[in-house]
C-alpha cells in the first residue's frame, strides 16, 4: 500500500437530511404542493431559449469517436450503449469494476464531456462519454462543447 500524501472528504447529505428537505418542500407548499412543477413542466422550461448550431466538421468527426467506441468495446469485451441526442453522441461503458483501464484514454481524449454514474442496469459503475456535433446555446450563451472558439 502506498503512502496517503493528500486526502479530504465533503460532506454527503443523509437519508435523513435528504428526508428533511423533502418534509420542508411540502410544509412550504402545503394543500398547494399540488402547484409544485411537473417534471415536464421543469424540462419545458429547462429546454426553451435554445439555439442548436450545426458544426459540420464534428458531425464528420462524429463517425470516428463512434468506430473508437466500439473498438475498445469489442477489444476489452466491455459492454457498451451509443446513443444519438439531438446535440452529441454518447457512448456508455457498463463496468463491474475497473483497473488498468489506460485503454480507454483515446476515446476520452476525444470526449467534450464525461459522466459517470453507479448501480446502472446491474453494474458497479458506468461511464458515459459525449461528443458534440452541435453547439448548444442557452439565451445566446454557449453552454456545450465547452471547449468551443464559438465561445468568444
């Protein structure tokens, strides 16, 4: 084992926390807690006042993140989901533990963004990696890729 040369946890909220937020959310809204928004209603309004700009050069470069990701799946026999969004491409890896997992540095250097979640469909962890093919601006700010010159 190797020595711990820097550490620092944050604080994670308990179930009870959790639960207390909940009981406050009703006791705020009380008989109305009905006029709480729906969840359609929180994505419309997440969803308006954006513009989708179509980068032609990323949809070609699309092609190859997708061969990349299903290259590494094929060759290391991890599961994988490639799903198409209306502004990027996804590429989900399922794993049940990892290690040595350098190999999959190519198709995350080519990634504008990463995720990861655990406890998905039976696995430890999932690893979810988006490439654009559209810029995404929220009230003419540039949210997604990041990493855009449009961002001037």
């Amino acid at each position: 084992m190797g020595e711990i040369i820097y550490e620092k946890h944050f604080h994670k909220e308990t179930i009870e926390e959790i639960e207390r937020e909940r009981i406050d959310f009703v006791e705020a809204f009380g008989e109305d807690a009905e006029q709480a928004p729906s969840f359609d209603e929180i994505m419309k309004k997440i969803y308006s006042n954006v513009t989708y700009l179509v980068l032609p050069e990323r949809e070609k470069m699309a092609k190859t993140f997708i061969k990349t990701a299903i290259e590494i799946s094929n060759d290391y026999e991890l599961d994988i989901e490639i799903e198409e969004h209306l502004s990027h491409i996804s590429a989900t890896y399922y794993f049940d533990c990892g290690a040595c997992m350098g190999f999959l540095r190519r198709i995350i250097e080519m990634s504008d963004d990463i995720s990861f979640f655990d406890h998905i469909k039976g696995f430890d962890m999932v690893m979810s990696l988006d490439f654009y093919t559209k810029a995404v601006f929220k009230r003419d700010r540039l949210i997604h890729p990041q990493w855009s010159d449009l961002s001037r």
